[in-house]
C-alpha cells in the first residue's frame, strides 16, 4: 500500500511548530534533528518492514476504533494515544496544564483544541525522545481545525476510517450492558444482517455476560436511542469534513467493518498490508 510504504519526509516526527508548545524540560531531553525516521521494526514478520506508523484513527463512536487501534498498536509495538485519556492523565497529574483543566472541566466546558494539542505535542515528543516507532492516534482530529493544527505538528502516514451502516451502530450503542457487580462490558445486540443489492452482509455476534453477571446488568444512562443519533449527528456535521480533508490528501483508508472483531481484524490486516504472526504462530501451535 502506497501510504505505508511511502518514504518519510521529516527527519523528526515532531515539527518546530510543535516545538514551540513544548516546556524547555522535553526540549533538552528532544532527540537531535538526524534520528531515524519511523520505521516498523522488522521483527514481526516479513510485511512489516519500511512502514512508517502515524497513523489516525477515524469513525463514529461505537464503531470500535479504541479496539481496532489499540490492537493495532500492540502489533506494530507503537503507542495508543487516545486524547481522552491525555486529558485524564493531566487532570490526574500535577502538571502545568491541571489546574486550568480541572477548572474547565468542573464549569462542564469543552476542552479547548489548543490545550489538545498542547498535551499531544509534549506526548508525542516525549515518545520520539524514549524512541518510540511512531503512534496511532485515536480521537483526534474530530474537527478540520484539529486537523489543521495536527498538520503543521507531524506528518500523518495514513488515516483509517472504519465505517459500519448508521443502523448496526445504533444497534450497537442500543446492546451495550454493563455489570453493575464486577463493572465487565457486554453486548446484548445481535446483529445479522443480510447481504442486499451490492452491499455486504454483517454479522456480529453479542458479547454475552456469564451467568453470574446476568441478573446484574445495567444500561449506561446515555445510550438511549436519542442521545446516541445525536452523538452521531454531531459526528457527521464535524467529522465528516476532516474525512474529505484527509481524502483530498491521498491519506484515507476507508474500511468498511464486514461483523465484529473475528471477521474485521484479519481483513483490516489484509487492507493494511500487514500480518499478524503471533496469531498465525499460535493458531499453528
Ligand atoms: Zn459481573
């Protein structure tokens, strides 16, 4: 795939602009400008060779992209930086940014893009200082500012966005249980849909609780039929131009999901050219 194996550009991955936003105390400790670029250490498997991993993550929320994402990232030995828990993390810490977060945070205000990529500046450098091969983000950019601003911090590689019908999201939001006793996630909805006029079908199983967790199964208050088409109708209006951006770029991989988890991450590997040795190992163990 043309995206991956491209040749990388900068020699660093975090741009002077970056730079700016960082304290002096990660600057010193900054690697100098001739590292290496992001190369995906060869060690996996012989597909995974000369890419480079600066990857985002898109898709409505419920599409699975944390999962997706997260597996990705232990595969290809890179961090998951999900914004989210950078905000939480600071918030949690004492660093420069905590007060003002909480502050923010208590009047039930959004978290402004310039803190965003604040943080995300100071983790990306501090993940290129300690030699990370590169990182997957997830959650941002939501919005073309973001991605504005991303643009002028690094080079994004590639940007997978993962798609499934409006309708089996819905379902999906709709199925979510969580054990109010041992706090495990489920899934009550099954969703099997046929395949239709050129479309596929999609099948995805429940995640059903074990017995013991049953009886104790809740609803998290925000997935009502209401709130979650609201939370996709914002998705669409702010989202849906930072795909066309990417897409102008010749960035954007769009990955239509064929079911869950079994069905979807051998065919996402496939349409990123990599191979997941550690499952074949084991499955021919
Ligand atoms: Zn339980």
């Amino acid at each position: 795939m043309a995206a991956i194996t491209r040749r990388a550009t900068r020699v660093s991955f975090v741009s002077s602009l970056a730079r700016r936003y960082l304290s002096s105390e990660l600057n010193s400790h900054a690697p100098p400008h001739n590292s290496a670029p992001f190369r995906v250490v060869p060690t996996r498997g012989d597909d995974q060779k000369n890419s480079h991993v600066r990857w985002v993550f898109l898709g409505c929320p419920g599409v699975g992209k944390g999962t997706y994402a997260s597996r990705l990232s232990s595969l290809l030995r890179v961090p998951h930086i999900a914004t989210g828990d950078l905000v939480r993390e600071e918030l949690a810490s004492s660093g420069p940014l905590s007060s003002e977060l909480s502050e923010i945070v208590k009047q039930g205000q959004l978290v402004s893009d310039e803190i965003i990529i604040n943080l995300l500046s100071k983790r990306l450098a501090a993940g290129e200082a300690k030699g990370d091969l590169g990182f997957i983000l997830d959650g941002f950019p939501r919005t073309i500012k973001q991605a504005e601003i991303l643009e002028g911090v690094t080079d994004i590689d590639l940007v997978i966005n993962l798609r499934l019908p409006e309708n089996v999201l819905l379902e999906k939001c709709l199925g979510r249980r969580i054990c109010n006793q041992c706090g495990g996630n489920f899934n009550v909805a099954s969703i099997d849909i046929k395949a239709d006029n050129g479309s596929p079908g999609i099948v995805m199983a429940p995640l059903l609780p074990p017995t013991d967790c049953i009886t104790k199964l809740i609803t998290r208050s925000d997935d009502t039929e209401a709130v979650v088409k609201e939370r996709l109708r914002i998705y669409n209006e702010l989202s849906r131009p930072v795909e066309e951006f990417y897409r102008n770029r010749g960035k954007l991989l769009e990955f239509n999901l064929p079911g869950g988890i079994p069905e979807s991450w051998p065919k996402l590997l496939h349409a990123l050219n990599l191979d997941d040795y550690e499952d074949k190992h084991s499955a021919a163990a």
